[in-house]
C-alpha cells in the first residue's frame, strides 16, 4: 500500500491547473517506476491534508486518470494504479538513460550553467527531436 512513494507540489504561479499537475506528477511517477500496478495512491483526505487544496480538485484528478485507464477506483478501499508505464531506460538509478543524463547534468552545473539555462536547453533539444504534432 501506498503512503510516500508520492507527494505532490503544487506550483502555484505554473500557470498550470493544479488537477492537472496533480495529473502530470502521477503519471511522472508511473514513469519512473515509483507508482507500480496495485499501488494505492495518497487518498483525497490526505492529499488536502498535505497541499491544502479543495478535495474536488484531488477528485478531479483521479477522474482524469481513470478516464485514461491509468487508475481506478475501489469504493471503500481508495484508488489504485492499474498500468505501468515505465520501462528499463526510466526505471532505476542505475538505468543508463538516467545515468547519462544524470552526468550531463553534472557537466552543464561543472560549466556554470543556471537550472534556467539548462531547462533552455534541454527543451530547445526536446523540441528538435520530438516535434509538438508527435507529443501526446
């Protein structure tokens, strides 16, 4: 059963709704292999207890996710993720996608670069490899 394997932020001033990072910090964590099928995710009483937003915003949130068949709800018994979506290059420490990464990273802090900057470029790169119209 699920108790810290998630805990959501909220950015405020994102200009992203809070459901939706709510929605985005799920499917994140499904990604990396922290969420795994069976996985109970935090309960809106907790969620509302931890980042004091209205409990239909948390509702919302799951409701999205089970739209997409990433979870569902048991009644009495919470809501649970019903999919993976992580693979053998995002799941880990030792993945070596991560590792790599994890050594640019290092270099692009080494060479001075601001977490600004490096977020620049990292979506200057995404946006070359992955045009928006192949996104999901």
């Amino acid at each position: 059963m699920l108790t810290d394997v998630i805990e959501f932020r909220i950015d405020r001033h994102s200009g992203v709704s809070t459901y939706m990072q709510f929605v985005q910090q799920v499917k994140q964590a499904m990604r990396l292999g922290l969420l795994n099928p069976g996985d109970r995710l935090p309960s809106a009483r907790e969620v509302v207890e931890a980042t004091a937003v209205n409990p239909n915003t948390v509702h919302k949130a799951y409701r999205e996710l089970e739209r997409e068949g990433l979870v569902e709800g048991r009644r009495g018994l919470g809501t649970f993720v019903t999919k993976s979506l992580s693979s053998a290059a995002t799941t880990g420490d030792d993945a070596p996608l991560r590792q790599e990464l994890a050594g640019w990273m290092g270099h692009a802090r080494d060479g001075g670069l601001a977490v600004e900057d490096v977020d620049a470029l990292y979506s200057a790169v995404r946006d070359e490899l992955y045009p928006a119209e192949e996104r999901s």
